[in-house]
C-alpha cells in the first residue's frame, strides 16, 4: 500500500497539486514539455494552488525507481519553508510534511 492508500484509508481526498500551480492542468497537457509535469517550477504558483486547495498534508516521495535522480521541488520548498510546513516523518522515499 502506498502512503496515498493510507491516507484514503483515514477518509481524507489524496490530490495531486503540480510544481507549476496550474489548477486546470492534466497530465497530457505536459506531453510536449521536455520534462513533463515537472517543467516550469514555481513555488510560489504552487504554495498558492495548496492555499487555494485548502491542502493539509503534503507527501513528497519517489514513486519509481526511475524518480532516484529527479529533483523534488517540494520537498526542498517545504524544507526551506517551515512557517508554513512542518515536517511529521521522513523515510529514504517518503517525507510527510503538515501544512499550516
């Protein structure tokens, strides 16, 4: 079971809010993007979609194997924010962060 599975489990929505803000946006909308969905980082457009979302939680973690050298924009935004997150555990895949 994946960390999202646990969170189903409890009752709460797992959502996913791309580094880019972008409300609307699914995932073939990135298809011409060099990196996909993680093209075009902004941790502003992305705090603000997590407001606007009215987000709680927030898992950060690789997925796949293939995810090892991928950079984390939002674990290292949350890490560098902690007025507005607070890291509740970490794993080598996985961090789980509150957001306040």
């Amino acid at each position: 079971m994946t960390p999202y599975g646990l969170f189903e489990r409890e009752g709460l929505n797992a959502i996913y809010v791309n580094i880019d803000g972008c409300l609307s946006c699914k995932y073939h909308d990135y298809r011409h993007e060099e990196k996909s969905i993680r093209a075009r980082p902004d941790k502003k457009k992305w705090k603000e979609a997590l407001r606007t979302l009215s987000v709680d939680y927030l898992i950060v973690g690789r997925v796949h194997y293939r995810d090892s050298g991928k950079e984390l924009f939002e674990e290292a935004w949350a890490n560098e924010d902690r007025a507005y997150f607070k890291k509740l555990l970490a794993t080598e895949k996985w961090a789980l962060f509150e957001v306040k």
